[in-house]
C-alpha cells in the first residue's frame, strides 16, 4: 500500500482530504446503527426499497411487479463485484457489454444487444444530464460510491426519455442514506501484472434524529500507469490520473415535501501512445485529454394526496476539455553539413524544410472544448380507481446543450446551440389482478429536425399463475442528427485530424423495438430461491447516420467527412438469464445472448452488412459463496463468441476485415470482514481479473498502427489487493 501511495504522487493529498471528510462525518455523527439494523456482514447501512425500480414507468414499482422489462444492479451486487466505477458495476449483467475502443485514450461504450454506445441513453436519477461529450469517457469517471443502484432498460425509450434512448436508456440512481455510515477504500493493483493502478475512495452518510435531513459524500481517485502489451514503446492501455468529488443533500420539510441539491465535480487526465514523458506535440502519437466535469441538480418533491403528486427540477452539467489528437512529433531535425559538398545543390534547406512542416503538423492537434447542458423537467402523477388501478404520468422537458469546440491549428470552429422541447403523456392500468398496461407517447421538438419526433409504445404484463410474468412491449427511439456524436474521439492513424459536418438533408434516426419476456420465480424446499426469463427482441433502425469521407485535397492536415442517413439496420435474438440461491451461503447467476446485428446496405470499406464489433453470442456464469463467518468468495467466467472487428490501413497495407477468437474471461475475488464493537468493520480483500489472461494478442505496433483496432477483454492478467473499512 505504500508503494501505492507513492505512486499516487500528487493525488495523495486528495485522497487525504477525502479520509479526513469521512472521518469527520464518523466522529460528528450522533445517531448510532442500532443493534441488528445493519446490512450484510460489514454493518453497511440497508438502503430503501433496493428492489424497487423506476425507469420503466417513472413510477415506483417492484421489480417482479413492473410492466416493463428492468434489469437492476443493486449496490450490494457493485460491491460484490469490488466495482470502481460504473464500467466495473456493469459487469456479468445479461445483454450488456462494455468494450474498449482505443489503444491510446481508453474511450469505453456500452452495448445494449448489440447497438453501439451512441444509441444508448445514460440518465443520473431519471435526467438526461449526459451530453455526447461528456459520454465519451463517462463509464470510467462515475464512481461506485456515488451509485445506489443500475437499472437497464432495452429497446427504444424516447417515450419517456427522449433523443438517444435507441438500444435503451441506462439509469445510475445516485446514493441516498438511511441510517449514519462511513467508508474509506484503498487498493493497488498490477495491470498485466506490471502496471501499478492505485485506487481511493470514501463516503459517507448522515441523517438527523427525526430522518429528515440526510448528506451524502463520496469521493474517489485513481492513478494508472500506462501498459503495453507488446513492448513496441506504445500503450495497449493508457496512463489515467483522476479525482471526484461530489455531495448530496435531502430535505423532508414535512411527510409529503421533499428537497434535493446535488454536486459533484471531476477533474481527470489520460494519455496514450507514446513517449508519454514528453510534451504531446514530441511524440509519434498522442491522444491526451484533460477533463473539467461540474455539475449540479435541485430537485422538488411534493404529494399534494395519495391520488397526486408531482415534481419539478433543473440540473446543470458543464464539460470542459483541453485535447490533443496528433501524430508526427518525433522529428529529429538534421544536422547542418560539415562541408557545403554535402548540400544537396538543388534543394539545400529541404530537410529542414520536411522537418519543420512535420513538426508544425503535430502542433496544429491541440484543441478546446466547452460544453454547458441545461435541463428541466416537471412530472405529475394521477391516480385514480376506475375498473382498477390507473395512474396517468403526464411532464414536459426541455434541454439546452451549447457545444464550443475550437481547433485553431485547423481553423476550424464549431459553435451550435441544440435546443429540445418535449411533452409526454403515459397511461398505467392495473385492469386485473393478472395483468396491467402501458399506453405512452412523448413528442419532441429538436432544433436540428424541421418536424417533431413523435415516440409511442405500448406494454402489456399478464400474470396467469403465481410467479410467473409475461411481458410484452412496442417502443420507439430516435436520434436527432447533432454535429457533434463522439467526433472529437478520433483513433488516429497518419497524424491526420478528423473534420465532420452534416449533410443539409439530414434527418432523424429512427428505430422500433418489440419485445416479448417470460420470467418465473419462486421460493423452494431447503431454502432455496430461483428466478429464472427468457427475452426475445426485434428492433429496427431507418435513416441511419453514417459518415461519408469527402476529402478536400487542399487540407492536407485534415479530413473531411459528411453525416448522412443511409439505410436501416436489424437487430434480433434471445437472451436467457437464471438466478438461484441458497440461504446466505450461495448464488449463482448465469446469463446468455444471442443475436444478430446486421446493415441494409454493406459496408464501403469492407463490403460486409455486419454490424461490427457484435458477438453473435456471449455471456457470463458467477457464483458467490459465504463458507464461515465474515468471508466472501466470488468468482465469474465472462464468454465472448467470435466477431467481425474493421483493421484500417497504417501498419498493414490495405484495410482487411478480422475475425475475432472466443475469449475466456474468469475472475476470482476473495474478501473476508471482521466487525468490532459499535458496528465498525474491516474489510481486507484480493481480485485477481482475467486469470486466463485471454487478451487480443495482434496488436498493431509502431506509429502508423490502427489505434481502434482493439476488441475482446477490456483487461489482461490483473491483480488488486486492498482493504475497506467504515462503520
């Protein structure tokens, strides 16, 4: 652990402050857990209703009891999982994969069935909060800390959610303390077994005598040294160094009031390729961004009646991001001749010249990015008896997102306000004890779509014998065609800059999902507990957005390239899921996908209709085991079927379409808590992660390498050791 610290370097002194907030919060803290109230075996605090979801209806249901399909990702299970950030949490979740796309910056997505990052919306209790910017790296800066629990919903969620909710919206409901608790987390570990990740994180919980105040701190920061996986001198990995902060507040005025301010702030540094110790316009290939994330939610609850109540609120989230995407720095500048016979007569000062424009190439990369989001919303629920059940959810939203982003180097400049203003309404009918539906239609007005965005769907759940829940679902999404979808991520090749506009004719994306579910659960003999579903899922995608190299032989620094709608494309398959446990003495879980993912129209590049970078199957197996006492033993096997991975020309000659192999990845985890007296615990742990170490091993190499050419296990061979302690 020392050595951990030391390889914090400045960090240390965050990591300190945050140590000495939790241990503040302890020693302030008046109202004790009460004897047999904590949760679990470390005397963690029990949160409220953690088998309650909400996105599917934006009405709290149970989860057996929702009408539409919701996976959730409890906090219990992240801590299972040692989960550092969100990236972490949504490991072995069924029809989840989140992947790896760039060997220098470590950009991350997540894929709902199959359906790219971008087509997923990630909403922090219910809001849009997240730009396109600020999604890029977004996996890896939200820590565990923060998140009480993950709910996944697939299929189009534009009804209730708005642009980008295509493969399905993905919802972090942010911690809320019910009893006083303090942790404090320190771990180091070995990437590859040799590069030194040093990881920190604390929270902590206060709530006043009468539960009408509560606070909630966290914070955490890691430092990661860079790993290269084939000793060419460039990074399969990169260097990472980052800090979060954040708070949040509630306040119950009375039974039926409730108030809500929230603020977290980021600041983070990553870096790839190589010659990581020099200035980024001195390497062969830099992708280097240091990131500026505020934000902030005030939030207002009131149940006027049993049979109404509404709420309103406004957050704002501010991205700030200093870049730098180049290549061709590493420019040995030639030496004057001795002699003048050693000029070259007709062109004396080339060299220098070839030089100097290589160089001044690599200093044209540099770039700024400012990107404010403003959102509002106000929601009211009706309920009311009339031939059972009803509740009518009717809001109206708005958003503001103002992208700067400023190339000077390539005088290129792109200053756009999107604006979208959006009302729906939805229909809740418990029509009988076996069955309830769902009737909903939101219409948006973006400002880059001449027409509204009209979403509807429809879901239906029948209930015919105990246990058992049949649910089916029509949804619809749309993507509304912003400049800017992740185009200042650029996986160079050559040095060049990426230049995108959109095509004047451009229209929405636009998709249409069906879904059927049947899922059974029950309580056995010997107390034993199952729960097992089988999903099926069609969706369809028109208007595509593709982007259409057009390149302006007069700027031989950059290329440009148009967006436009081409063509649609399918997604269907199955995807099955079995929980069983035992007592508090073992789970299992297991979840499997299959699907196929597949364009109208083939590919320029490759001449292939596939959707790339889609398994055709995959899934995962974890069991976890509590033999004696206070130790944890959990362990996962994650499978990756094969799958088509695009390979751009640089390092090898001519583009070429690669088939990836399965992957094996198996994590084995080990903790052991050992409580004392007024419910003070800690917590010694080891996580070794990909034990197989079945990792991609065709990396490109060298400077003209293809940075995206990178699939399979987000890690190789790993290893971390730490310990938790807290009350």
């Amino acid at each position: 652990m020392a050595e951990c610290l030391k390889r914090m370097g400045a960090w240390s002194p965050w990591c300190t402050g945050m140590a000495v907030l939790v241990a503040s919060q302890i020693a302030v803290a008046q109202d004790k857990v009460p004897a047999g109230e904590a949760g679990g075996e470390e005397g963690q605090p029990v949160y409220e209703t953690e088998d309650t979801v909400v996105t599917g209806t934006r009405t709290e249901k149970r989860r057996l009891d929702s009408p539409v399909k919701t996976q959730l990702i409890g906090h219990e299970e992240i801590e299972q999982k040692q989960a550092f950030n969100l990236a972490e949490a949504l490991d072995e979740t069924t029809g989840v994969r989140v992947e790896d796309n760039c060997q220098n910056c470590g950009f991350t997505q997540v894929r709902l069935n199959g359906l790219e990052g971008k087509y997923t919306q990630i909403l922090i209790d219910g809001r849009p909060v997240v730009s396109s910017l600020a999604g890029v790296y977004l996996l890896e800066q939200i820590p565990s800390e923060m998140i009480e629990r993950i709910e996944v919903v697939k299929g189009g969620g534009s009804a209730l959610y708005g642009g980008n909710a295509v493969a399905g919206v993905l919802n972090i409901i942010t911690r809320r303390p019910s009893l006083n608790f303090g942790a404090v987390s320190l771990q180091g570990g070995a990437v590859g077994l040799g590069a030194v990740d040093s990881r920190f994180s604390a929270d902590g919980g206060l709530v006043n005598e009468h539960k009408t105040l509560a606070l909630h701190v966290f914070g955490s920061a890691q430092a990661r040294e860079p790993w290269d996986q084939n000793d060419d001198g460039f990074s399969e990995i990169g260097m990472l160094r980052s800090v979060s902060v954040g708070a949040e507040s509630y306040f119950r005025p009375s039974s039926s009031t409730d108030l809500a301010l929230k603020f977290q702030v980021l600041r983070e540094h990553r870096r790839g390729g190589d010659h990581l110790d020099r200035p980024e316009h001195d390497a062969a290939i830099a992708e280097s961004i240091h990131t500026m994330r505020y934000g902030g939610e005030l939030r207002f609850k009131h149940e006027v009646s049993p049979l109404f109540d509404y709420e309103v609120g406004y957050g704002i989230a501010f991205t700030e991001r200093n870049s730098y995407y180049g290549a061709g720095g590493d420019v040995d500048v030639p030496d004057l001749p001795e002699t003048p016979a050693g000029w070259d007569k007709d062109h004396p000062y080339q060299p220098f010249v070839d030089a100097y424009q290589q160089k001044q190439g690599a200093y044209k990369a540099y770039g700024r990015t400012k990107n404010p989001l403003h959102t509002g919303d106000a929601v009211a629920n009706f309920t009311y008896e009339a031939l059972g059940k009803q509740v009518v959810t009717a809001g109206f939203q708005f958003l503001v997102d103002n992208l700067d982003d400023y190339f000077p180097g390539y005088d290129w400049k792109t200053e756009d306000t999107y604006t979208d203003f959006a009302g729906f309404v939805q229909h809740d009918w418990e029509f009988a004890g076996w069955g309830e539906s769902i009737l909903g239609v939101r219409v948006d007005k973006h400002s880059e779509m001449d027409k509204p965005a009209v979403s509807p769907r429809v879901a239906l759940m029948f209930k015919p014998l105990s246990g058992l829940r049949l649910r089916t679902s029509f949804s619809t999404g749309f993507r509304a065609p912003q400049v800017f979808d992740e185009d200042l991520h650029i996986t160079i090749i050559g040095g060049q800059g990426q230049i995108t506009t959109n095509d004047p004719g451009l229209g929405p994306e636009k998709s249409y999902s069906v879904a059927q579910q049947v899922e059974y659960s029950t309580n056995l003999a010997h107390g034993w507990s199952l729960r097992a579903g089988l999903n099926g899922f069609f969706s369809l995608i028109r208007n595509q957005f593709v982007l259409d190299e057009q390149d302006d032989p007069n700027t031989p620094d950059a290329i440009e390239f148009v967006r436009k709608n081409r063509g649609r494309a399918t997604v269907y398959g199955a995807e099955a899921e079995i929980h069983a446990r035992w007592k508090r003495l073992l789970e299992l879980n297991a979840g499997w996908t299959w699907e196929r993912a597949r364009n109208a129209e083939p590919d320029p590049d490759f001449n292939s209709k596939t959707v790339y970078r889609t398994p055709e199957t995959y899934g995962y197996l974890e069991a976890l085991l509590w033999p004696v006492g206070g130790l944890e033993i959990r362990t996962s096997l994650d499978v990756t079927g094969p799958m088509d991975v695009p390979h751009y020309a640089g390092f090898i000659s001519e583009n070429a379409l690669e088939r990836s192999p399965w992957f094996f990845d198996w994590d084995l985890g080990v903790s052991y808590t050992h409580s004392f007296s007024d419910h003070i615990y800690i917590k010694p742990f080891l996580n070794a992660r990909n034990l197989l170490n079945s990792y991609q091993d065709d990396f490109d190499t060298g400077p003209n390498r293809d940075a995206g050419y990178i699939y399979g296990p987000r890690m190789p061979r790993s290893l971390w050791a730490g310990v938790k302690c807290g009350f």
